[in-house]
C-alpha cells in the first residue's frame, strides 16, 4: 500500500510538471520522497519542480541526491545549466 501511494505521487509529481504546474509537482513528489527517500528520478523530478519555483537551493540539494544515487548525469547537469540561466549565472566563452 505504502509503495503504491508512492508510485501514484511520483506519477502525479511527473504530470504536474508536465502540463506546467510545479508547485503541484512539488508537493507530491515530496509525499513521494517520503517514502521512497532513494529514489533517483524521483530527486530529479523534485529538483526540476523546484529549480521551475525558483528555489535554486532546494533544486541543488535533489540534483546532487540524484546524482549520487545513480541519475543520469547529463540530464542533472542540463537542469543545473537551466537553473544558473534563470539566475542569470551564465559564462560566456
């Protein structure tokens, strides 16, 4: 029951954020987190939800999570880019 109610948040979180509302993403893919805290793509998720809020910090701190449970590193290093374009933070070369 536990692991279903999981995998609905993560399924309702990946949908929220799809149809572009990701305070609703935010919220269940922290219920999500609470019960499956090692889930890779669901720290991914949470970190996209949260870098498209504007809470740079909060989106860091689920990329570097995801990073070290096993997500691809490519995608965590374009949303990191995405959210250090939002802030303005950008090298040019």
């Amino acid at each position: 029951r536990v692991q279903y109610a999981a995998w609905q948040h993560l399924k309702a979180g990946r949908a929220a954020l799809e149809s572009g509302d990701p305070r609703a993403a935010r919220k269940h893919l922290e219920l999500c987190l609470d019960d499956w805290p090692r889930s890779a793509e669901a720290h991914f998720l949470a970190g996209r939800a949260a870098r498209k809020c504007g809470d740079a910090p909060a989106a860091l701190r689920h990329f570097e999570t995801a990073t070290g449970l096993g997500y691809d590193a490519g995608e965590v290093e374009l949303e990191r880019a995405l959210g250090a374009l939002a802030e303005g933070d950008f090298v040019s070369s």
